[in-house]
C-alpha cells in the first residue's frame, strides 16, 4: 500500500482478490450448507435474505452452484476493484 495525505493508498488488485475470495467462501459455505442440510440450511437462509420466496422449494444442483460460486466471485472482483479505485480517488482529493 501506498500512503497518500497520511491515509494508505489501496491496491486495486489486492482489494479486490480479497472481496472476490470472501463472497466465493460465503457462496461456498451457503452451498455446503445446503448440501448437507437443506431443510435446516433454507430455513436459516431465508430467514437472513427478506427477498427469499419462502414457499420455494430449493434442492441442491451442482451445476447452479458452481455457476453461483462463479458469480459471487466476479462480483466481488469487480466490487473490490472499484471501490479501491474510487477510495483513493476521493483520498486524493484531500
């Protein structure tokens, strides 16, 4: 990290492979939950998420998941990648 006005500069490459890691390991752990206890794990997740239907049924699929994980973890690349870039454009500005 680089220090800019006293404040440290983030890299945009460290900042999002970390967000991109932390939403592939929460869709991970969302996806073993399911697995191995659905009823459980889709009460619990439901619960945590108000846009859940919670009359839907949902049964674990491979396929879905892996495409979720994928997802989250782009999503979070992208995230982290911009929110580095606009935090040290507003630090520059100081």
């Amino acid at each position: 990290m680089k220090k800019t006005n006293n404040v440290q500069k983030l890299s945009e490459k460290t900042t999002s492979l970390s967000l991109g890691s932390l939403f592939g390991l929460v869709s991970l752990a969302c996806g073993i939950l399911v697995y191995a206890i659905p009823d459980a794990a889709m009460s619990l997740l439901t619960s945590m998420i108000h846009s859940s239907l919670p009359w839907q049924k949902t049964v674990f699929d491979a396929g879905k998941f892996a495409q979720g994980l994928a997802v989250a973890i782009v999503l979070g690349l992208v995230l982290g990648y911009a929110f580095a870039k606009l935090f040290n454009y507003f630090n520059s500005r100081k």
